[in-house]
C-alpha cells in the first residue's frame, strides 16, 4: 500500500489566492474542517475513479492519500477502549483516517463527512443525514436541545464573575428563559443572554436555591451581599386589559344582518331617475314590490307626482274586483349612489336613516292622535339591499303642496300692478284706482285693497308647522318634554314644496297641513362618554360637523348654521333652532304672498341694500333694530298688511344667530296671543288666493278611470 498522502482540496472550494489567508471549509452539518484551499487536487476524480475499477477485483482500497483500507477485524478485547472507525454509508467499508481533512472518499465512489458520515453534496458542501445534527460536538452549534445555548451564552459572565457558580438554577427555575432558548434549538449560530431581562442575579444562588428551582422549577428569591434572601418588591397593579380591536366585517354591522330579503326585478331599476321623469309610465306600471310579498294584481300605479335627485313619487290605486277605488296610497322610491349607500351617516338600527324617523313618528301617532295629523303618516316600507334602493309607501294628500297652491295666483300680473308705484310723477294711476302712500298698493274705487292672503289662514300654516316639528324633536306637542321612546329629529328641509294639504270635508274649516319629506331629517348617534379622558382628546361629536353642507350649494332658503363656513365662525348643533328658521323663512314667503324672489329666502337690510340672512357673514339681530328699517317694505309691500306682531315673529324667527331666535312653543304661544288680540280675525276661514288642488279623477268609491293596466 502507498504510504498515505494529504487529501485532495475539495471541488467546493475556490481556488486560492496567492499570499491571501483562507479559513479552512467545514462541514455544513458538523462543522469540522474537511480541505485546505490553499492545497490543490493532485489526482482528479476521474483517474480516481478509473483507479477504482481497476482494483475492485482485488477488493482492495483506493490508493487515497488520506484513507486506508481495514483488511481485518481489529480484536474487541483488544481494542474495546478504542472507538469503531465509520463505516461508509453505500458499500460498508470500515475506514479509517490517517491524516488530511474529514472528507473522506470510499473505493465504492461515496464521498460523506468523517466526523458526522454526512454524504457530499458538491459545491453546496455536507448534506445533513437524519436528524443527529452535531450531536457528537458539543463545543459548535447547532444542538438539537435548548441548553447549550444558555451554557455558552452565559459561560461568559460566569468566567468573569461567578468562576464557581454555574447556571443550572436559572435554567431550572426560569420558564422564561427556557422558552427563550427552546425556540432557537436546532440553529447554527449563539444568540446570547435574552434582551431586556436582567436573569443573571448580582449575587450567586447558593446549592439550596439549586434544589428549589429543580424541585419548584421557579426562580427562587435573590440574596444579598451576606448572601440573605431578598424580599420582594410589592407587586404593582395589574394593567387593564386593551380593548379588542373592532373588526370591520363585510357586510357592514350598520346593514341588516343577513339573510337579506330577495330583490325585486322591475323594468326601472336600471333606469336613471332623468329617465323615468321623461317615461313615467314605466315607473307606473311597476308593482308595488311590498314586504311581505303579496298579491298586487289588484294594485294600479295611477299618477306621476314628481322626482328628485335621487328619488321619485307616485300615485298607486287599490281596486275591487268590480275595478272601484278602495285605496289610495304614494309609493317614494329612493336610489342611492354606492358611496351613500355604504356611509354610517344615512342609517339607524340597520335600516335606512329616512325609514326609520318615520318609525319613530308613527311609533306614537296611536299613543296621541292629537298634534300627530301634521306630520306625514307611512304605512311600511321595502329594503333592496343588493339593488341600494328603498321604497316607502306613505299617505295620499289630494290637495297638493303649499306651493304649487299659491304658485297658480301669485304671483298674478294684475295683481302685481297693483303694488307697483307709478314709475314717474307724470304716469296716471288705474282708472277709478288711488294710490295708498301708507299701504303702497292702490285701492279699488270702493276703497278695498288688493287681496292677500288671510292672516288667520298664515297663523294657521305656521301652527302647524310648529307642531309637527314639536312631534319629530319632543315626540307630542304643547310641553318640551320628551315622550318614551322619542328622539330629537331635525327636520333640515321645511319648504313650500315639502307641505301638503289634506283638505277638510266643508269649506268652514281650514284643510290639514302636512309636514312631509323626511329625507334629509336625522337624529345624532349615541355615544358613550368616558369620563376619564382630558378635555380635548374625545372625538367630536356627529352633529354639526356630519351634517353640515359646503358653501358650493348654498342656498339663502336654509338656516346660516346649515353650512360649514358659518360653522367655522359660529359652531352651534343643528337642531331645534334650525327648524325654527325654516319655518320663519316660510312665514317670509307667506307674509310676502310669493311676490318677487321671497321664495329663494327671507332679505333684510345689511346696510344700504338688503341682502339674504342666510349668507355665512355674520348679520346682526333683526330684533334689535326698527323693524321698518330691517326689511325691504318696497320689494314687499304685503308686509305692510300684516300685525305688526306677526311680522316681528317672522323677524325673530331667521335671525342669524341662533340664540336670538325662539322656541317653538315660543311660536305658538306668540300665534295665540295675536289671534286672542283680534277676535274677528280668529274666527276668519277664508282662504284667500290660496287654491289647493282637488283630485278630480282618482277618488276613493268612484271607479278607476282607465282600464286595468298589464304586468301588474
């Protein structure tokens, strides 16, 4: 046999660098040195292999400078103290190194690890095999079990400090530092001591304190200097709890839990409300589409009454079989755009914000009928989840709106003629007419002036708007008390065109007006208040800020506090206050008789020239000042025919700030003292110009005029 040669540099191994130091390859399991790179291959593997071949008829070894074969069994009562040489891993070849790295190569080919009998892998290095790891090197990473770890990491602090201390005590008593180094066995680095805890004591354990922390597996308590145990600090209180993070789930947990109720399909549900406002009649001929489903083949959609930016009306008739009218009710259809579909801000209890006011109104209609007859009634409603829009179906009033009543006679053009001065001092006045200076308006020859509105009929209108905006913001009438189960509803939206009239079965009492259109009224979200928390760090609250509206569509109809420039100057909730305004703009409009621009809100002096109240600058109180100097006698000469009482109310009522202006049981209670200071007036049921509508072909017991209509 060759005497034993260094073994050949790996293939691994890149070739070296002339006068450039390398650190030896080692095993990739193991770790143990397995070639010098500074050292080159002198036989390569291909002669080696033909060598191979050649010789295993022989059974002899390779002629590998650092191996030799094992031609007999060494004598195990000689050799016992001795460790067994390895074996290879494919033919079984015992082999024993002599000199040169641990990678070792069998006469069968198998190249593997000499400490560790891990196969070759090539340039990759050393496979692990099986799961030993350096089980058998207890000196390098990595160690299947956790200990190791906290020895080498702690030897040393314990070599310079504790030379006759060992850490067996932590490790037994510490959980926390077992845990620490049981997630990183099996890795093939040191991580040290663990961050941010202070484990190692400043004086040692003694063997006693070893044996609790075996027996208790707990630390046991420090010592001191004379090595006396130290008492513990006392315990600080627990830390509360974090609260849960809340989960945003879809569907959202202010939409109706599911399962949902089935969508109706209908030819309008994909049309734009432009379109269906040209094509009523493919509105009509929908079904009414009401919850619970049921049989509506006797139902007729009858008559168009309107739309707006994103909804529509209309009339719908129940017949008998004999096709005569038993009921008349107004199916409001509402479509939403995606992002108002899906914003907290327009729902209440899961279902929609405007649905659920008029739960709440109706809720106490049968607990007090009285008052309740101002407010419009619903009779249920129909939620379409996936389609994001709603019906409501509510209550028919025949007589119209309050302004399309006054709109068909104001304003008239002779009538106008006879409230507009002679231009010139040469112009002639209307034959047989004379002109009042006081009144600014001409009087007929027999002396009567120009017809306007009765002012018992306006005291009338404004009464029962108080009392309706009473029910949504107190739940009843005549007290500011809240009923059970009420909430603080703010209208936002009381017009003309939102008050509809039911007319009275005999000319001598005054029709019913009717508050309606409750889609833009809301109530605030209820939160709870922690107590705890500084001034300044709550959140605001919902109202104003949600509900306010930009300065781009400003409309002077509206109260000033509506809009979000007047709320940066004067921050004031919309509520009571808000409709009251409202209702004075109204009583402006009907003071006025509709003349001019009173319509698109009430003016006053600002100034030389009268301007809106309602712009975000700040206007000063109206009650403070002459009333004639306030508001614009020459652009409304009608003001002059009312008590001078009744216009002082309407001044007071759209005031720009809110604290100047009245409660609404201010209002009725002031509307009672000026029909109590003229008697004749408060037995007066005229109604003036004012011409509600009379429905003429759709009445209840007559029969429904057209044939019945298909599909439906």
């Amino acid at each position: 046999m060759a005497p034993p040669k260094p073994a050949p540099a790996s293939s691994a191994v890149p070739s070296s660098t002339p006068n450039t130091p390398h650190l030896p390859l080692r095993c990739g399991t193991c770790k143990s040195p397995l070639a010098d790179p500074d050292k080159k291959r002198k036989v390569s593997r291909q002669q080696r292999r033909d060598g191979a071949h050649k010789r295993k008829a022989s059974d002899t070894a390779l002629d590998v400078p650092n191996q030799k074969p094992r031609i007999s069994k060494p004598n195990k009562t000689e050799n016992h103290h001795q460790t067994t040489p390895p074996r290879a891993h494919r033919c079984g070849s015992q082999i024993e190194k002599t000199t040169g790295c641990d990678h070792m190569t069998c006469k069968c080919g198998f190249e593997f690890c000499y400490v560790c009998r891990a196969p070759y892998a090539g340039p990759r290095g050393i496979r692990m095999i099986m799961a030993r790891k350096n089980k058998n090197n207890p000196r390098v990473p990595p160690w299947v079990t956790p200990k190791p770890y906290f020895k080498h990491a702690a030897r040393a602090f314990k070599d310079a400090h504790r030379p006759h201390w060992t850490p067996k005590t932590i490790w037994d008593g510490d959980q926390l530092t077992r845990d620490y180094y049981s997630a990183r066995k099996g890795k093939d680095k040191l991580y040290g001591l663990p961050p941010g805890r202070d484990i190692i004591p400043g004086n040692p354990y003694n063997v006693q304190d070893a044996t609790h922390a075996r027996a208790h597996k707990t630390l046991p308590l420090r010592r001191d200097a004379r090595g006396n145990p130290i008492p513990p600090a006392p315990a600080a209180p627990p830390l509360p709890l974090p609260q849960p993070r809340p989960r945003n789930n879809y569907p959202y947990d202010f939409w109706p839990q599911e399962p949902w109720h089935p969508d109706p399909i209908d030819e309008a549900r994909d049309m734009t409300m432009k379109f269906v406002s040209q094509n009523t009649n493919i509105f009509l001929e929908t079904k009414p589409c009401q919850w619970p489903v049921r049989d509506e083949t006797d139902m007729r959609g009858a008559k168009w009454l309107g739309h707006g930016s994103y909804g529509c009306a209309g009339l719908w008739c129940q017949v008998d079989p004999a096709n005569v009218i038993q009921r008349r009710f107004v199916i409001k259809e509402a479509r939403m755009h995606k992002g108002d579909w899906r914003d907290p801000l327009n729902w209440r209890d899961q279902i929609p914000r405007e649905i659920r006011i008029h739960q709440l109104v109706d809720n106490n209609r049968a607990n007090d009928v009285y008052g309740h007859g101002t407010i419009i009634e619903h009779y249920g409603y129909r939620l379409m989840m996936r389609q994001r829009r709603y019906r409501i179906y509510l209550a028919y009033y025949e007589g119209g709106n309050l302004y399309s009543a006054l709109r068909d006679r104001m304003p008239d053009l002779e009538l106008m003629n006879l409230f507009s001065p002679p231009p010139t001092l040469e112009s002639k006045d209307p034959e047989g007419y004379l002109w009042d200076v006081k009144l600014r308006c001409y009087r007929a020859p027999d002396g009567k002036l120009p017809p306007i509105l009765p002012e018992r009929l306006i005291c009338y209108i404004i009464d029962s708007l108080a009392k309706a905006c009473q029910i949504l913001h107190f739940g009843q009438v005549d007290y500011e008390l809240m009923a059970p189960g009420a909430k603080r509803i703010t209208h936002r939206d009381i017009k003309p065109d939102n008050i509809f009239i039911s007319p009275s079965a005999t000319k001598a009492e005054f029709p019913t007006f009717v508050l309606a259109d409750l889609g833009l009224a809301f109530y605030s979200h209820e939160r709870v208040e922690d107590d705890d928390l500084n001034y300044g760090d709550h959140a605001p609250p919902d109202n104003p800020d949600q509900y306010t509206w930009s300065n781009e569509r400003f409309d002077h109809r509206y109260a000033p506090e509506l809009y979000e420039k007047t709320q940066e100057k004067n921050p004031y909730p919309i509520g009571e206050k808000t409709d009251v305004w409202q209702i004075g703009a109204v009583l402006f409009w009907l003071l006025t008789n509709g003349f001019e621009d009173s319509i698109h809100g009430p003016k006053a002096f600002l100034g030389l020239l009268p301007n809106y109240i309602s712009r975000p600058e700040r206007c000063p109180p109206i009650e403070g000042h002459i009333i004639n100097d306030r508001f614009d006698y020459e652009a409304h000469p009608k003001l002059l025919r009312y008590a001078p009482a009744l216009v002082k109310l309407c001044a007071r009522c759209v005031n720009w700030d809110p604290h100047d202006r009245p409660s609404l049981l201010d209002i009725r209670e002031e509307l009672t003292q000026i029909l109590d200071a003229d008697l004749n007036m408060s037995v007066d049921r005229d109604y003036g110009p004012l011409m509600p509508s009379e429905e003429k072909e759709f009445i209840i017991g007559q029969h429904y005029p057209y044939y019945p209509q298909g599909g439906l």
